[in-house]
C-alpha cells in the first residue's frame, strides 16, 4: 500500500481542482427559418402567366435549385422563376419582428427552437446565419422577442446567473461593470458581446465583406460559409487566450439548417478549412431539412487533446512534487 503524506495529498488536490476550474465551451451557429422557428414570411415566384405566387421558405429549400432553371408544378400553377422583387418580406425590419411573434405564439417550432433556447439560459456564445436581409440589429432585437417570450422566469433567472458567470470566468465583470448592472442591461451586453448576427443578403453584410448581397437569399451558400468563419475569428479574438491556456476546453461548435444545400456546402467548409484551422475544436453539422436532426460530427484531434491534458496534469503534479524535495 502507498501511503501520502497530508502535505503532497493536499497539493495533488489542489492541483486536481485547479484542472477542474476548465469551462466546456460550446458555440452556436443557428439558421432562423425552418430551423429555430418555422416563420410565416413568403418569399415570391412568378408563373408562366406572369402571376405572383407566395412560397414558404420550407417549400423553397426544396424547390431551390429548379427556380429559374427548368418550369415546375407548385400549389397547380407553373412556376419560371422568382419574382422580380421576389424577398421583399425578408428585408423589411417590422415583418421580421411581428413573424418572429407570430410563429412563437403558434407554437410554430422547428428542430433546433430547443437547442438554442438551452444556448441562451447558458449564456453560451452563439450566432445567427440567415439568408435574411434584415439589418443585423433587426435579427438581434429578434432574439429578444424569443427571449421575452420563450423563456420562463426561472429560465431568464438562470441565464442572468450564466451571463453573471461567464464575464467573471473571462475577467470581464470590471469592464463591463456586472455589479453596477441591471438585468436589462446583462442582456444586452450578452447580446452584444456574445451574439453574432448575419442575415447574408443584407445590404451591410455585403459591405462588410465585400460581396453582393443581391446573391445572399437566392445562393446562400458562400455567404453562409464567410459567417461561419468570421464568428469563429470574433470567438477567438475574445477568448483565444483562454483557449491556449487550457482554461476553456473542451471546445464544440454545432451548425444547423434546413437546407440540405447548405448543409452539403458547410460540411465541405468544415472539412476542408475549419477543422484544419480550428483541431481542438469538435464540429457538429445538424441536417434539419426533413423536420428532423440529422448530425454529422467531424473533429480531428480531440482524443490527441484528451491525452495531452491528461500528461499536462501529471507533469504539473510531478513538478510540484518536485518542489517539495
């Protein structure tokens, strides 16, 4: 039998609760139609008589790639393509408010409504990939009326403690002044600092990344992969510290959507750049298209991360013990 000595017992344990203090960091990258809420907004098309015909963003996943390129039957009429103003309702700032409501207070669920509910109470960072050519505060006002309407009392007193949490976890809580703070306000620096907004065919997404935006709803695909990339880039400008020092970890990313098209292109994406760039992190792609959840999981070095925190811990130990001689 080994025997420990009081002195080297309690360095191993505080060693141990040290390790302990590492934070799981989860991140959300989340489609808004038909993935969190299956949103009244149309979307228009032309038939061949040169009608206008409103078409749900669930029926367009799947119509996508025929509108323009061959005629087709929908609701007994002939469709040619899109409508020469064909996404107006998805620019306008008070349909997206007032559908948000709408599809809340109809119970108008889609597969990832729980798992961005979930994001939200934990205060987990999370951004919102939409073909939507809202102005980005738009979306994030939309978050909001999600909030104040989906979550419960106990859900938001929970998501105040987490949002409390996590600026302290991350040294923030001076800055961002969380005992002078109220609750509203907590929100809205979460919102902020935490959220990330990009409807892909907005006209100030266009110019932040120099595209045209014109393309974003019809073609999303692109665009969606340059948000992907550019949340994970603002992720890491604020935590990576914390990441290379081991204090968050381990790290995931959870992508949904329901267009199968942008599921295809984002996985490519991942595979071939983001888990090239980001190893540590387990990415998880969710594949809503058919009312249901799909996932497929890609991740390159995460059981190589496992044992090398497993040896961090045991060579931190021997160097205290170490010490002691």
């Amino acid at each position: 039998m080994i025997f420990i000595n009081m002195s080297i017992r309690n360095l191993i344990k505080n060693v141990l609760h040290e390790e302990v203090k590492q934070k799981k960091l989860k991140l959300f990258a989340l489609d808004w139609d038909d993935n969190i809420l299956r949103m009244p907004t149309k979307l228009y098309v032309k038939t061949d008589d040169g009608d206008s015909v409103g078409m749900s963003t669930e029926d367009f996943a799947i119509y996508r790639e025929k509108i323009g390129k061959e005629p087709f039957e929908f609701e007994g009429k002939t469709i040619v393509g899109l409508d020469s103003d064909a996404f107006r309702d998805f620019t306008r700032s008070e349909s997206f408010l007032i559908d948000t409501e709408k599809a809340i207070r109809k119970n108008r669920k889609s597969p990832s409504f729980v798992s961005f509910k979930k994001a939200l109470i934990k205060a987990s960072p999370f951004s919102i990939i939409t073909a939507r050519g809202h102005d980005p505060e738009i979306i994030k006002q939309g978050v909001k009326v999600f909030i104040d309407l989906v979550l419960s009392p106990e859900d938001k007193e929970r998501m105040i403690n987490n949002i409390k949490n996590v600026l302290k976890f991350e040294n923030r809580e001076k800055f961002y002044k969380v005992d002078q703070s109220s609750d509203e306000q907590l929100l809205d620096i979460y919102l902020d600092y935490k959220g990330r907004y990009y409807p892909v065919s907005s006209k100030e997404f266009g110019r932040q990344f120099k595209l045209d935006s014109a393309k974003g709803a019809s073609s999303p695909e692109q665009s969606k992969k340059i948000a992907l990339s550019d949340f994970l880039e603002q992720v890491y400008d604020e935590v990576g510290d914390l990441i290379k020092s081991g204090k968050y970890g381990p790290i995931s990313l959870g992508f949904s959507d329901d267009d199968p098209g942008n599921v295809r292109s984002m996985v490519n994406h991942i595979q071939d750049e983001l888990s090239m760039m980001y190893p540590e992190i387990k990415f998880i792609v969710k594949d809503t298209s058919e009312g249901g959840m799909k996932k497929i999981i890609i991740k390159r070095e995460r059981e190589l991360n496992k044992d090398l925190n497993e040896n961090y811990i045991i060579n931190k130990i021997k160097k205290e013990l170490y010490k002691l001689k």
